[in-house]
C-alpha cells in the first residue's frame, strides 16, 4: 500500500468509515504484530497489544498529522502501550515480592524465596491455567467446583491443571538451575 493510499484510507476513516480504517488495519497489522511480537515477547499478549494499539489509533486518528507513516505512529502506540503495560506488571511483581518478603515464614510454609519463586512462576502460566492451579492446588477447590467457577469443561479444567503443573515444576526447575 502507498502512502496516498494511506491518506486516503485515513480521510475516510476520519468522516466517520470505520471500512475505510479496515482497509488501514488489514494493510498494517503484520507490521505492527511483528514488531509488538518481538517487543513483548509473548505472542499472544503481543497480539492483544496490537490490537489495542489499532483501535487507540481508531479514537485518535484525528491526532494523525502525517509526519510519518501510518504504520510508524501505529507502532509507537503499540510501543507506548506495551511499555506501560510491562511497567505495570513490574510494580505489581515488586509489591507482590513486598508483601512475601513481610510474611513470617513459619505461617507461610516455606521460605520467602520460594514464594517468590512460585508467585513469578505463576505469573507466567496462561491466564486458564493459572486460575485451575490456583483454585485447584492452592485453594484446595476441586476440578469439578473449579470447572463451575470457570465456567469451563470438567475435562479442560483437569488439562490445565496438570499442563499448569507440569510448567511450574519445569519453570521452578529452571530457576533453581540459576
């Protein structure tokens, strides 16, 4: 796509048509994935960047002056968003080491650096497994109350647990390796 195609892509999309802005994302969004993929890390959370990124770009299209492309200032929303967005899971990761490293160890169970271990660990799993262990094994909920609290298949459930599992023990294998 040209540049004049994006200007006018974007002049449509700016009375009011959202198919010329689809137009825009179709043309744009493997280079913005892309980017968002190797910024990020994760994929899927990559994907839900750019995604995020292409529809602050649709509120704030009026914004757009041309000073660069179309797929550059797109890319520097997805770069904004995901850069705040890993800053707060930093200072969240920080307050949870906080609040472990307050806990006296005999009521915990086990040592501090060990929770802390767990807590990052858990923190990496997908968000389905991370909620079958933690009701599973940490809440000492079972599959089946997990599977309706989740709204989910007793079968998926039991997946996630042992698939859940089975990452932390690699992860927290991983770590004591360091």
């Amino acid at each position: 796509m040209t540049a004049h195609d994006d200007a006018r892509l974007i002049a449509a999309a700016r009375k009011g048509d959202p198919r010329a802005f689809a137009a825009l994302v179709d043309a744009h969004q493997q280079k913005i994935r892309g980017f968002m993929r190797r910024f990020a890390g994760h994929w899927a959370d990559a994907d839900d960047l750019a995604q995020e990124a292409f529809v602050t770009a649709w509120r704030k299209l009026d914004r757009f002056e041309g000073r660069s492309s179309f797929a550059s200032w797109v890319c520097g929303i997805g770069y904004r968003i995901a850069r705040d967005a890993r800053r707060g899971h930093e200072r969240a990761t920080q307050r949870d080491y906080e609040w472990l490293s307050e806990q006296d160890d005999g009521e915990a169970g086990a040592p501090v650096e060990d929770q802390i271990a767990i807590a990052r660990a858990m923190a990496e799993l997908p968000d389905d497994q991370r909620a079958a262990v933690a009701l599973c094994l940490c809440e000492g909920f079972s599959h089946s109350e997990a599977a309706a609290i989740l709204n989910q298949p007793l079968g998926t459930v039991k997946s996630h647990v042992t698939r859940g599992r089975e990452r932390l023990l690699r992860m927290l294998e991983t770590q004591d390796d360091w």
